[in-house]
C-alpha cells in the first residue's frame, strides 16, 4: 500500500483527524476499546528502537502519528529485533540509557529485557485493553500470530493433516521450513519448554531428514501454494497475505492441537524509561484504529477488546494454542545448540 493512501486510510479511521472513527462491521469497537480520540497529544521527543519487519507497515503507523502529533519528534533506530534488545542490554551495563520505547516483532526480545529488570511497569487502565490472557505488567503485546501448517489444497485435504507437531515427523509429508527464521527458533524453545530437550531434539532430527529449507517463512509459503512441498510451517499471516493479493492460491491453514505446532506468539512493546509521553504513545499502538489497521493490513491478529481476527483466520477461541510464558521464549541459547547439534543450522 503506498504511504499516501494509508494515510487517506487512517484518516477516515480517525487517527490523523477529528473526525468519528469508521469502522468495517466485522471490526466494531467494543465500549471498552480506546479510540485515538480520546487520547492526549504527543509533544517533545521520543527515541523508538523498533525491531524489522512487517512490510514497512509498522512504520505507516508511526508516519501517522507523527501527523496526528506536529508537536512530537519521535526518533527511530532500527535494526533486526535480537539485535536492538542485546544493544539495549549493552547500554544499560553502561549507564547509556539511548532508547525509551522497544517495539519488538517477537515476545522473547521483550523477555531478554524483562529478566534483566530493564522493563518499566505500565499502568493497569492500558493493560486492562488487552484481553486478560495477553496481560502482563511490564510490556503490552500489540499483535498476535499463531503458528500454523500451510498446506498445498491441491495435494492435500486437512483431514490429511496430522493435529500433532510430533506427528509431522512420523507421515509420508514433503514439508518446507525456515530454521534460521527467528519465529521458527522461537517455536522450537517452545516446544522445548513443552516436551523438554530430548524430544525436541529428536523431533529436529526426522523432521530434517525430510524437510526441505527456505531463507524465510514467506519461501515457505509460497513453496506449499507452487506445490514444492505438501505443507509448510509459517506464522499465520504469510499465507493470509499471499492469499489477499491471489485469491486461487491453492493454499490454505491447518492447525495442530494444545502443542508448539499452534504456538501464538505476539509482537510487543516496552517503556525502557519512566514518562508520559513512552506511555501514551504505548497507548496510541492499542487503539481500535491502529489494531484494525494491522488486521485488515498486516493480517496479524489484534489482541484488544474484541475485535475480530483478520479475514480468513478462525478466532481464537477456536483454536487450541499451549500455554506458554512468552517472555520465557527469550532463552535461546538452549535452542540454537538444539538445532546444531541436531543438523538442522
């Protein structure tokens, strides 16, 4: 989408002008949800450390809240999500305190802060936005994305599809995977704290006997729809995108069931520092306006109120994803050295 029709976009959405918020049906605002209107405006700076991805999307809606706010010069440094949290941590051991906001693409950057006791506590009116599963008191996620199996639906029916992670590695299925992929590796130390280490690791082991490896989860998409493989392990979104700009995609979602396979995973943010302005400006990420614009955009999943999830994905009640401390994804170590020693990095 080009910046100036997001921009035409988001105004009618209310967050660049005055006018009343318009919403699609499926995405109505519950009476609980915050509206960018009832928000103060953002004055003086802010120094954003904002982890890669999405498409440039995220940086459309910080381009629209600097319209919204001429008095707020926000700075951002950029870089790949791992990368800025480590950056976060070396500058906090030296009493260099640069960044006041981390918006992260993955939970376990936001835990690696968490545990170093570098995340400041958010108050209990933003926090309560969320829905209560998605709660915690010192960093708010933004959006959610499940795990999924995307499968070729020219090859294969979903009663096809075993419900079980573990059981991809015992069928007869070509599969497509990205294991130097951060959701990936952040999949399996789920599946690690799930099952433990040795059940993992041999999971790894047959799994890359038989699984053929893509630079990034969109490869692997794109690699089950052209019928390279059976299926494909990939955040929901990469297939609900590939399917918005090709409706014949001859691809579609399958999910397993209470295991890694169905992990929801979120973005999140962090106020590093103590003031208003990281706050409110926290408070402008959860909005009705900016979460229907990440789910009918970015096809992520929003986590406030009860906005419905993006087309084309079940709501999350349906689904049956484990329970996971997310910040414990941060712990990665473990996993890498899983993975190597089983052959698959």
């Amino acid at each position: 989408m080009q910046r100036r029709t997001f921009l035409q976009q988001l105004g009618a959405l209310g967050l660049l002008g005055a006018c009343p918020a318009i919403l699609p049906q499926h995405l109505a605002a519950a009476p609980s949800m915050v509206s960018v209107k009832q928000l103060p405006k953002l004055k003086g700076e802010l120094t954003l450390y904002l982890g890669r991805g999405e498409g440039g999307l995220y940086e459309n809606v910080l381009d629209a809240i600097k319209k919204r706010n001429p008095d707020f010069d926000l700075k951002i440094r950029r870089g790949p999500t791992a990368a800025l949290a480590n950056a976060i941590v070396a500058e906090a051991q030296a009493n260099v305190r640069r960044a006041e906001v981390f918006w992260a693409v993955d939970s376990g950057a936001i835990g690696l802060l968490t545990d170093k006791g570098l995340a400041q506590p958010l108050p209990e009116d933003l926090t309560s936005q969320l829905r209560p599963e998605f709660r915690f008191p010192n960093w708010a996620p933004v959006t959610g994305r499940i795990r999924t199996l995307a499968y070729n639906t020219e090859r294969l029916k979903a009663s096809d599809i075993p419900d079980s992670i573990l059981a991809l590695a015992e069928s007869d299925l070509s599969i497509a995977w990205a294991p130097a992929y951060a959701s990936f590796q952040s999949f399996v130390t789920a599946m690690r704290l799930l099952i433990g280490e040795q059940k993992t690791i041999n999971w790894l082991k047959a799994m890359n006997k038989r699984a053929k490896k893509y630079a990034g989860e969109l490869g692997v998409v794109l690699a089950a729809e052209r019928g390279e493989v059976d299926l494909g392990l990939a955040n929901h979104y990469y297939t609900l995108r590939l399917k918005s700009g090709k409706p014949d995609a001859t691809v579609d979602l399958a999910f397993t069931n209470n295991d890694a396979g169905c992990l929801v995973n979120a973005s999140g943010i962090v106020a590093l520092k103590q003031s208003d302005t990281a706050i409110n400006f926290i408070r402008y990420l959860l909005t009705t306006e900016v979460q229907s614009y990440l789910a009918s955009e970015a096809y992520e999943i929003p986590l406030i109120g009860d906005l419905a999830p993006p087309a084309g994905l079940p709501a999350l009640q349906t689904i049956s994803p484990p329970k996971v401390d997310l910040t414990q994804l941060a712990n990665l170590r473990p996993t890498l050295n899983m993975m190597r020693k089983a052959g698959v990095l």
